[in-house]
C-alpha cells in the first residue's frame, strides 16, 4: 500500500494482532524508509516486513510520455497545480537494500519484478525471507528459479499496481485459479492477494493453497491507515473499480472517478515516468479533498472495509476465518 | 456449456454422480431440447436442471454488424464457408419455456438476463425452481426482487459467455470477492462459477459463501462431453484466455487464437446477430480441426481440466473439496 496507506502505525497494530505487518518502501526516500523501520522497532517485537519496487527498463518511448504531458497541462492548469518532471528512476534500489539488509527485516516482498539469484542470496545471508509478487505461472517458476523463500500471488481482484514483472501482462487471473494454477507448478508457501476483505475470503483462500492471506484495502478504514479523507467517505460506496495506466503508466486497479475516465485510454504504458508526471497534480487534488482528480487504489471488495482500529480487523479476519472453516468442514462432513 | 460441450450423457454421468446435471438450451431448437430431455430421464431419475437464454433487445446497429460481417468476407473464402444471416432471433424463448414448464424439470436457470416475476411465477407453479445468473450486486438484486430461488454468482474467471444482463458491463468481478458482495446484499443460496476446476476450488468457494459449486470448463475433456477434438488437445496447454465479442458479439472468454487476435477490435456489442453471422465459419473451422478459427471457449484454469469420465471428475471433486475444508478447518484450530 505504497503512496499512502501504509504506515508505521498500521504495521505496529497489525504486528500486535498476530499479523505480519508491512512497511511500503516504494515511492520514499531511503531515509524516510529507515526512519519508519525504526518507528516500528520502537513500538514491537513483532516481525515485519518491508516491499520494495524492483525498478525495471523504461517503458514508454519519451515522445508518448510527453504527449500525455501535453494532455495533462488543462488539468493541471484547471487544479493549478503544475505537472511534475516525468523521470526515469530505480526507487533508490540499491540503497534501500543496502538498509533492509543492514536493518535485518524480517520479510522483504518485492513487486514489478524478480530480484536477481545474487540480490537473494544477499538477503538470505541476513537471514531475511524474500517474497516475490507474481501474477501467473511463468512469474512464478522464475521467482522459484532464483531462490525465493515465498510468493505472493496476487489476483486480478487486487488493487493498486498490478505487481508482476511486466505491465503488458493486462488484467490478470482470478484469484482462486491463480492459486491453483500456481500451486500445481510451484512447491513453495503462497500468500494470497486480491480483494480479500474478510475471514470467510481468508478461509477461501486458505482452501485453495495459501499459507496466509495478505490484505491491503480491508485495512484502509482503520484509524491507522494513511488512506486519504476523501477517499475514506467512498470506499464503503458501490463504486465500481477499474485498471488504468492514466495516474502512473503502470496498471493499477482504482474506483473509477472523473480522471481515470477522462485520461485512461490516452495513457502509455510509461512507469514510473508518469508517476512523476503526475505526481504534484494528485497531491494537490488530495490536499483539496477532490476524489475525481487523484488515485483511488482500491481492491473489488472495497466495500466490504470497514472502519475499525486496524488490531480488531485482523482479529476479526482471523477468527471469521477459523468459524468459516469449521462450518464447510462439517458441512462436508454429513453423509 | 452452450454450443457443443453440453450433453445428455454429460448431464447424466453428472447425476450418477450426485451432482446436478445440466442440459444447455441455448442456440438449440426447441425439439432438440426436447429429445435432450427425453434422454435423461430415459436413463436416469436423478434431478437435473436446463438452461435458457433470455433474449434481449438487438445490441448494435445493423451497419455495425454488416461492417462486420464485411471484415469477415476474406475470412470466409479463406475458409471455403459462407457467412451466417446475422439476424435478430430469442432463441425460441416462449417455446423453451413451454417445453420446461410442461416437463417439470427441477431447475431452469437463466443467462443474459432476468426472467420477469410473472415467468418465474409460472414456473414455480410447476414446482420448477428458478436461479438466475448474475455478475454484480445489482443484478442479485434484481434477481432477488423477481423471486429467483437461487443466484448462479459468475466470476470474471468463468469460459463461455458473461452470463449478466448487460453486455456492456465488462469483465466482471473476480469470484471470491463477488461472492462476498452478494453474499452480504442477497439473502439466497448462492451457486458459485467460474474458474472453479478442482475440489481445493470447490472448498474455497463453499468458504466464500457459495451453497453449491457449478463447473463447466473441468468437465470438458470427460469423455462425455462434445468439446471439439482440436479444443481438447490445447485445453491442457498454459494457454492465456481473454474476453472476445469477435465470435458472437457478445463478450465470453475463450483461448486465445488466431480468430480473437485478428477480428477482437473490430468486433460490436451485436449478440445473436454475430452468433449467427459467424456460425458457418465456426461450425467449418471445427469441422476441419482449426483451432485457430472457431471460439475455444474456457474459463481461467483451463489446465486443471483433466481427462476422467465425467462421474469420476465429479467423485473428485467433492471427496478433494471433503478433504481440504477439513485440512484447513484443523490447521485454523491449532492455538
């Protein structure tokens, strides 16, 4: 839940319900970073973890992210805000492996990409685990063929970024089917991600091969979450959600609003060039509170998030999960 | 499994088995049906259900199909067929639902649309109980408000058609979070589909909320069912699946060939007319063994499907789905 959501507070009360809680270390500076890894040291014992983007080639020829630029003058004119430098950068790769391996993390998930054999078995020599998002059967032998401790597989329900290694990839699979395409290939721990939003969904995925269940949106309600105010009045709302390229050039699953509709189709593929591009413009229409004018990352069960402390959500999750599974037990049970 | 995998002895396998078969309606005379019928009950007094298509007002302008149907021409003379007369058509709607009422069968379900409450009235008139499928909550809604008795709640992994009432609604929502969104709206049995080809699938849609599984795609290489020989030798293969209204002008996710890539971008919303434009060419292409130029209908895990007798694939499942929720509901218990 890089660019907002996540926090250090929602991973500490994550960590105190039993859960893993995670840092995003995509869009921050390293020190911004390290300075969060210490806050929750501060706080817990408890284990952790940190993702951070795999930066990869450039994907959109300059010209086409210029000319999305051009496009986005009126809106930017019309928030006066500016647009931002569309430049091509790694998200301070090496240096912030540098920190989670001196930091010793417990977890590091990666997203857009798979990590060379070398980098993990840096990271192994930390004794920290590395996952590895992926998105179908391929993405999963190559992160397996380099060693990963875990992958997280993610459906095509989850929102944000699609997080396998390449954005041409499109929508991607459902998530039950993914998980057993992946689990008859692959013989390592899956996480499950994608619109899971409550225990019965925990429990479902559990069935269908995951060793735990990772969630992102059923946790942006909590007092916790970073989740911007104006998005926080929507999310429970029946709106419906959509992958678009028009906030970052990278697909991205968000409820659809007046930005998404109006710039979707003329977006490239051109990440994290046009994250940049746009980022002042949506910082601005946050500050504003104007939720037709910046992301509204969300997963298809978004409206099933509910506004608790982000402790009694994992409990929740957990508990709903263990009466679901009794109940299809038993009920499979009956002659 | 409309237009080829649906048979009598598929239903009826299904039902030795103790699950609920069903005989495919659509795009059949009513005759047809008519012997399909006879020929389950001659062999088996196991309950089985029939599926209707709801017909629905003429999706696109006809110069739309007719260019269509132009881009196609060469198609055709590649093929050495002669294009279909797209015309407007309901499928035989009133005699389909005289045939069903008149034979009592246990279940009718419907795709493509909601049957009005005056319909279903008739049909629980004669005990016959009535599920209708849909893909979002106002569809369930809808459904609930007509009197349906039960929800078939069609994910974004499902093969074959959308099976909602709008073919302007897109892909869909994927099944585990859309169970849980109906789930809380819709107080009916739902019956979930969609990608679901293993009893680990069965055991996860049951924990998301389902009553009942529905399986299409997994039973397509059973010796049982009419899935064209070419499809059968691909269905095993990683083969990626999209959503297409090249085949019939009406969105369904099929393998990807030949036929999709060429003709996907040009093709309109313009469902029976399309169905029946391309018929001729299809019916040519499977008859000569081309997979690359008839519709490879499949949900998203295609690869599971195995190839059992149809009783045995159904055995699986639920002693697979009996196993795993009670594998899953032990680990939760553990303190």
């Amino acid at each position: 839940m890089a660019g907002g959501p996540s926090t250090p507070e929602l991973a500490i009360a994550v960590g105190r319900a039993g859960g893993l809680g995670f840092l995003a270390a995509g869009y921050k500076s390293t020190p911004a970073v390290a300075a969060e890894i210490a806050a929750v040291r501060a706080a817990t014992a408890a284990p952790f973890g940190v993702n951070l983007f795999v930066p990869g080639p450039p994907a959109a020829h300059a010209d086409l992210v210029a000319a999305y630029g051009g496009r986005l003058e009126a809106e930017a004119r019309r928030q006066g805000a500016r647009l931002g430098q569309p430049r091509q950068d790694d998200d301070e790769w090496e240096a912030k492996l540098d920190l989670v391996t001196r930091e010793r993390v417990a977890v590091v998930s990666f997203t857009f990409g798979c990590p060379t054999h070398e980098t993990i078995t840096r990271l192994h020599e930390g004794d920290i685990a590395v996952w590895v998002t992926v998105t179908n059967v391929r993405e999963a032998a190559q992160a397996r063929d380099a060693r990963a401790d875990a992958l997280v597989v993610q459906g095509s329900e989850a929102g944000g970024h699609r997080g396998g290694f390449n954005d041409a990839e499109g929508g991607g699979t459902g998530l039950i089917a993914l998980l057993r395409l992946v689990a008859r290939s692959v013989e390592l721990p899956l996480v499950a991600t994608g619109g899971i939003a409550d225990g019965a969904a925990v429990a479902a995925v559990l069935c269908a091969g995951a060793s735990a269940a990772q969630v992102g949106t059923a946790l942006m309600l909590a007092p916790e979450a970073g989740t911007p105010t104006a998005q926080r009045a929507l999310l429970p709302e029946p709106i419906p959600t959509r992958l678009t390229r028009a906030f970052t050039g990278r697909l991205a699953r968000g409820m659809v609003n007046r930005f998404m509709v109006e710039h979707d189709r003329a977006a490239p593929s051109g990440y994290p060039a046009i994250h940049h591009l746009t980022g002042p413009l949506r910082a601005a229409a946050r500050a504003r509170g104007d939720a037709d004018a910046f992301n509204l990352w969300a997963g298809e069960a978004h409206e099933l998030a509910q506004p608790q402390p982000a402790e009694a959500i994992v409990r929740r999750l957990g508990a709903d999960a263990r009466r679901v599974a009794a109940e299809v037990a038993t009920r499979l049970q009956r002659p």
